[in-house]
C-alpha cells in the first residue's frame, strides 16, 4: 500500500490534482473496485472507477477539496447499489 500511496502522489503531482481527494477516497474506491470486478464486470471495474472520478470532476470543477471528495464518494455509493442490486438478481 505505500507503494500505491507513493505512485498516487505522484501522479497527482504529475497531474497538477489535490492529492488529498485522493488520500480521503482510495479506500472506498478500492471497495468499489473490488465489488465491480467480483460482481457485474471484471474488466469494467477500472473503467467504472474513472466513470465515479470523471462524474465527480465534472461536478466539482469550481469546488474545494472537501466538497470533491464528497461528489467522488456519492458517486461511488451509488454504483456501490447498483451494484448490490446487480448481485441480488
């Protein structure tokens, strides 16, 4: 996992992001990630995560960090029940 940390940072660094909406989503986004790929689709599950994280952006584009974590995390919970209801079928 600090590896992961370390390569995130930079990345966000690279890309000029606040890495802290990185640091205080990663871990539901893992969950995600892995809810998706045991679930619906495993080739889908990093896809679906840039879906939550382009959803996000385009909603927090004038927003705070605090306030894009928060759009990046209602993102995720909703594909979170999608994806439960997709498992109960």
């Amino acid at each position: 996992m600090v590896q992961m940390h370390e390569w995130l940072r930079e990345v966000c660094a690279e890309l000029a992001l606040d890495p802290h909406v990185v640091e205080s989503t990663a871990e539901q986004l893992l969950a995600l990630v892995g809810q998706v790929a045991h679930g619906p689709t495993r080739p889908g599950a990093p896809l679906t995560a840039f879906l939550v994280g382009l959803s996000a952006g385009a909603a927090g584009r004038e927003l705070d960090t605090a306030t894009t974590a928060r759009a990046v995390t209602e993102r995720a919970e909703a594909v979170e029940r999608l994806v439960a209801s997709r498992t109960a079928r």
